[in-house]
C-alpha cells in the first residue's frame, strides 16, 4: 500500500478542485483529505449543504486511480466500476461519476 507523495497530494487536489469549478457549477469548494492510500473529496454546494463524492485510491501513479462512490444508504464508500468499464481512472474521470449521479449532468 503506497502513500501519495506530497506532490502528488498537491497536484490531485489542483486537478479536482479545477475540474470541479469547469463542470460543475453546484460546486462552491471542494475539500480532498488524505488517510494513508486513499484521498477523500467532499463538496461543498451553493446551498451550503456537503455531500461526500468518492474515495481514491493510490496506486503508484498520479494519473490513475482506483474509484470508491461514497453511498448514503449504507454511509460508507464501495469500489466502483468507472463508466470507462474499468476499475481506475482520472480523478477527474471519478469526480464525474460521483457528481453525475448526486448533483445531476449540468449540460
């Protein structure tokens, strides 16, 4: 189990973070938190609620990621498939996902 350098903290949290002003504009902040391999991100939206997004997880590489969706029914993240049809991707590919389903496809 690697941990993420902090370069790659910092250029995760850049990438999310800038993604998430582009498409998604639900979005007022987005926080991204670290527990050893994986980094959490957790929105903020304009009508001041949160809701948890996804759980990432390092695998040596700061371009592909593993993908957990947080579920509110069961209160805790779960592996997912990305709609690529493979189990790591973007975190941009990721947050996405998570956004799509909870916040609904702004286009």
């Amino acid at each position: 189990m690697a941990t993420p350098p902090e370069s790659t903290k910092h250029s995760l949290h850049y990438r999310l973070v800038t993604h998430a002003r582009a498409r998604w504009p639900q979005i007022t902040d987005l926080d991204v938190r670290y527990r050893g391999q994986f980094a959490y991100a957790t929105a903020h939206l304009d009508d001041g609620t949160t809701q948890p997004l996804i759980r990432l997880r390092y695998g040596g590489s700061a371009h592909h990621w593993g993908f957990g969706l947080y579920l509110a029914s069961s209160d805790r993240y779960e592996d997912q498939i990305l709609p690529s049809g493979l189990p790591i991707g973007s975190p941009e590919e990721a947050l996405d996902c998570a956004c799509g389903l909870y916040l609904g496809d702004p286009t």
